[in-house]
C-alpha cells in the first residue's frame, strides 16, 4: 500500500509488479550490461559526511535560487520521455505533485503529453523548465522553443549527450509497439520493433554542435543549459560559449555505457571553476542515481545548484498517481529536513565541502559495480 512505502525505492518495487512488461522495460533500462547506471546508485555511497556539532537547527531552510528563480527546495523532476505508459494521464500527474510541493518541473520533448497540456496543467507561480531535443529540422525546434517562453517556461535545457540512441537492450527484447503517446516533433516513420527509445528518436539530430549555442542564443531569452555534460573541459567551454548552466548527466545510464556518475564529475568540475573564479559564471545541476536526501545534499556540499530526480517520480506515478508522488516528494523533503539537521547545516547555503569526505569517491575506479550487489540485473527476467 502507499503508506507502507517509506524511501523511492519502495515505489520501485511496487511499480515493477504493477506496470506492463514493456512499460517496466522502457522506464527501467540502461546502456548495455547497465553498469553506469548502477555505479549512478554507487558514486553516492562512496561519500561520507564529516557533519557539524552545536549548529543551531532548529529551523531549516531548504530554499535556493535556480537560474534566477526562488525555489523552496533544490531537487527537480527531471525529463523523462513516455509518462503516459506509467499513468494515463502522463506528465501532468507529475505538473500537479511538483505544485503541491512547490518543486520545479522540467517538461520533456517526448512526454506523452502535449506540451500545452502540460502548460495548461501550471498553477499559480509554479516553475516550468524545458527540456530539448534539437530537430534535424530547426524551425520545428525554433517553434518550441519561442512557444515555450511565450508559455512561460524559465530556462531551455538542450540534451547533448544522445547524438544516437543507447543500446537498451531490456527496452528492445520487450518489442515495444504502443507508444500509448501524442510524441511531438517526431517524424512518421517510426519503426517500432526495436523497443520504445528507438521508435521516438528517429528526428533527432546528431550533427548538433557548439556552433548552434549562438543561434539558440538569438532565439530565446530563456536561460540556457547544457544537459548531458561529462567532463571538465565541456564546462569550461560551455562558460566560454556563454551558457548559463550545464546538467552534470549520463542520461540515467541509458547512453554511454561506462560513462562516470554526474557525482563523479561533479567533484572534478567544481574546483575547477572555483580556481578560475568561475562559480557564479556557470550553475552547475546534476542528476542520476538520486534516491536519498543525502544523496541531494552530498551533491549540494559539492556545489551543484539543483540536482535532478526522474525515474523515482515515474515509478511513484506508475505504482499510485499522484498520490504516489506526493508522497515521494514528501519523503524526501522530510528526509532533507532530518539530515540537514544531522549535518548541522540549517541552509542551503551552509553546505559545502567541508561537510564531506570524498576520498573514497576520487580514488579512481577499481572496477565495475557487480549486478547482483543492488538487486539490478541487465537481463531482467520479467521482460523475455
Ligand atoms: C538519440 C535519441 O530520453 C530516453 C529518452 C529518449 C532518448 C532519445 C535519444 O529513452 O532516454
């Protein structure tokens, strides 16, 4: 039942038993043996806390600003494609949670949704972002994105880690053939026998390069950034090609198979630009893996801005609807709340690396995560 669900994992297990084969395929896959996906999970285990003694805490604020936006709290639903296949009413279970919680909400290119049902779905000040693919056709993508900042969305995240789709192997055996959706700017010769991933993704253009940021530049006022950022020297270059942010990402494990945790890069990114001066150049997000409130505050000691959470609120929704995803947003505002006062930091703002012991972290890799270690399997026997 929802109340005996106490932390994100929970709404995993259940959403595994409820949704469809294909469903359950699509959402939980990774690249290959899925093993970025798994160290996503493990990265966060590999940090402890050096916590603070005789902070006052008795109050807690969990307020931050992302691209010049007043949040009450620093995680966000990230973009997943496909949410019509947990619930069917898709992204806009996930526009309601996000209110109730005051959590910002990035639109996905290929909700299931439309996008102005998505909008419609807003209410009040609620913060909307909008989450890209670039169209081999650019002036289906101009059109988005102007529709997008007339619609009110406050920042432009452009995917630029899927020039090509991940080979997901659990997605393609389940021989995927509804997309149960209203996709946008897909093209019609979807081929539909490889699994869901390949059926959406035909139009998008792998010639995308750092020579499109200026166009993106004269086309909205939005705030721009960068998502699926893996190393130090793309952060720097986005500073240079003046982005406003970058997304620390490997797409959930889903593209680049052995490609290192955003945690990972995090570590490596941030003392970088502190070296520069360069912190409040550049907002610096992060997701994958998240399922804790340590895990968001070990990324926020590091310096990340907003750390992004997607598969938790799909399985959330796909186990209970809304219900579900209020109650995952409120467990892990509770669990924030609880272990901020642990680490002795009241704000957002007195988290910082001293906090942290990262050695275990950047001690570099001795191997793969093994499957059997998280209950994770590559070849999922509920999907033949
Ligand atoms: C090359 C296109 O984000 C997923 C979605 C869709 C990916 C499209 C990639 O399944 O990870």
């Amino acid at each position: 039942s929802l109340e005996a669900c106490y932390n994100l994992m929970d709404f995993e297990a259940v959403a595994r038993q409820v949704m469809k084969k294909t469903a359950w395929a699509y959402y939980s896959s990774g690249a290959d043996d899925e093993i970025t996906m798994r160290e996503n999970h493990a990265a966060f285990h590999k940090i402890w806390f050096r916590p603070r003694i005789l902070v006052d805490v008795e109050h807690i604020d969990m307020s931050t600003t992302m691209l010049g936006t007043k949040c009450s709290i620093p995680f966000y639903v990230t973009a997943t494609a496909l949410g019509k296949l947990g619930h069917p009413e898709g992204e806009v279970v996930l526009t309601k949670a996000s209110h109730r919680h005051n959590v910002v909400q990035m639109i996905p290119t290929l909700a299931s949704c439309s996008f102005d049902e998505i909008l419609d779905a807003r209410q009040g000040d609620q913060v909307q972002w909008l989450q890209l693919y670039v169209n081999k056709d650019r002036e289906i993508t101009r059109k988005i994105v102007e529709h997008a900042e007339k619609r009110g969305c406050k920042g432009l995240f452009i995917t630029v880690d899927a020039p090509q789709l991940g080979r997901r192997e659990k997605d393609m055996r389940s021989k995927f053939s509804d997309p149960g959706s209203n996709v946008q700017s897909g093209g019609d010769n979807i081929d539909r026998s490889q699994g869901a991933a390949r059926a959406i993704s035909s139009f998008i253009d792998p010639a995308l390069s750092w020579k499109d940021i200026p166009w993106f530049k004269s086309i909205t006022r939005m705030p721009i950034v960068l998502k699926g950022v893996q190393c130090v020297e793309d952060v720097l270059r986005a500073v240079e090609a003046g982005c406003d942010g970058v997304v620390l990402s490997n797409h959930g494990g889903r593209q680049l198979e052995t490609a290192r945790s955003g945690i990972e890069v995090l570590a490596e990114v941030m003392p970088a630009l502190r070296e520069r001066g360069w912190e409040k150049r550049i907002e610096v997000f992060v997701d994958g893996g998240v399922r804790r409130a340590t895990d968001i505050l070990k990324a926020l000691c590091l310096g990340a801005t907003g750390i992004g959470i997607g598969r938790p609120f799909l399985y959330a929704m796909s186990a209970y609807g809304l219900d579900g995803v209020d109650r995952a947003m409120q467990l892990l505002k509770d669990e924030m709340e609880m272990n901020m006062r642990l680490i002795g930091a009241p704000s957002v703002a007195d988290l910082n690396p001293s906090l942290l012991d990262t050695r275990g972290l950047l001690g570099g890799h001795s191997g793969a995560v093994p499957s059997d270690t998280l209950g994770l399997h590559a070849y999922d026997p509920l999907v033949t």
